[in-house]
C-alpha cells in the first residue's frame, strides 16, 4: 500500500468515515511482481503519456473513460462501454476483455487474479 494511501485512509479512520476493510484494497499485491507482468503488456502499452502503440497509453489510465484518450482508434464497443478505469473495472476487463467488452479490439487478457491484482497495483504506482 503506498504512503498516500495510508495516510489518506489514517486520516479518515480518524474521522470515522470509512471501515477497514477499504483499507485492504491493495493487502496482497505487489506492485513489483505487477512490473512483471505488466511485461507482457509493454509491447502494446506504454505508460508514457502520447505514446500509443497497439493499444492505448497507459498512463494516467485510473479515473478515463474507457475509449475516450484522444490519438487512439479504438473499437466501437469500447467507446461505447462507458466504463470508467478503476480497480474494479480493470480487474474484470483483464480477467477477460472479449467477454467484458464483446468487440473489444483488445484480446490478451490476465487470467490469473493474483497476476491481475499485482499488475492493477503497478499501474496505479505508475501514475503521476
């Protein structure tokens, strides 16, 4: 779990607005391990922002609309989707796009939910 996190989630226990269980999102990952995986990803995203390949940039990827990083041609089931890139989202969309999005030009997926976790993870330590 990053500092922000923590001290984000020590702040409103302290205000009482949140239970703990929002506070184990990130328990059991490991973003390093997600910089494995994420590997596998690298020849069709890149994480620098601008910089489309196959697949859309990455970066900054928590809180888009899917579909909507301008530069990027993507498919009309995406576009249309209207999903919105958190945690949640990607975990199911990687567990398996074409089953997620029927349509989605995107057809790799991560199978694996610890892998998924790990690599949701590294995502979100990657963006700025």
């Amino acid at each position: 779990m990053t500092l922000k996190y923590m001290v984000c989630g020590v702040l409103a226990l302290g205000f009482g607005l949140v239970a703990v269980p929002s506070l184990q999102a990130d328990a059991g990952t490991d973003p390093v391990k997600g910089k494995a995986v994420y590997a596998r990803c690298a020849g069709c995203h890149s994480l620098k922002a601008g910089e489309n390949r196959i697949g859309p940039s990455l970066n900054q990827v928590f809180g888009r609309e899917a579909g909507s990083l301008s530069g990027f041609a993507y498919s009309a089931a995406l576009k249309k989707s209207r999903i919105v890139w958190d945690v949640k989202a990607l975990d199911h969309f990687l567990a398996s796009p074409a089953k997620a999005v029927p349509g989605t030009k995107m057809m790799m997926g991560v199978p694996n939910a610890q892998d998924r976790a790990d690599l949701i993870m590294y995502l979100k330590s990657t963006a700025k």
